[in-house]
C-alpha cells in the first residue's frame, strides 16, 4: 500500500475531531458563564438583604425560574453557583 493512500484515511480522522472539541469547549465556557452569573446572582441576594430562613420558603420558586430561564441543562449549573456562594456567605 502505497504512503498516499494511507495517509487521507488518517487525516480525516484527525479532522474529525477538531469540531468535536470545539465543541466540548464551547460548553465548558458556556457552563462556566451559568456558574458565574449563579455565583454573583448569589452575592447580590445576601447584600440585599436574602437570609437563610427566608431564602428556604423561596428556594423551589428560585431554582423552578432557573429552570425556566435558563433550561435544564443551564438551570442546575446556575443555582449550584448560586448556591455555593450564597450558602458560603451566610
């Protein structure tokens, strides 16, 4: 089998994958900005005033409108940074 041949079969293989981890690396940016705007969102809530006891009677309307606005992939990974970071401040 000549070198020529050969070598097609194994540059589409590599091309292939390049798409691939773009892919992968546009939603790993993406989930990093829903974290990111859970963690400041979390922030914001306790400097205006939002303390634990009252954060738990609003705490399924909160990630239920995540959900909604965000989808159910965004949701979860925006309230887990909002979570995170307001739980850590109070």
């Amino acid at each position: 089998m000549a070198p020529e041949t050969a070598a097609p079969e194994a540059n589409d293989a590599e091309t292939a994958a390049v798409p691939i981890i773009a892919i992968v690396m546009a939603a790993i940016a993406v989930g990093g900005s829903y974290y990111g705007m859970g963690t400041a969102a979390g922030e914001k809530a306790y400097y205006a005033g939002l303390r634990n006891q009252e954060y738990q009677n609003v705490k399924w309307k909160v990630r239920t409108a995540a959900m909604g606005a965000l989808g159910v992939v965004g949701g979860p990974i925006f309230m887990t940074g909002f979570e995170n970071n307001f739980y850590s401040m109070i």
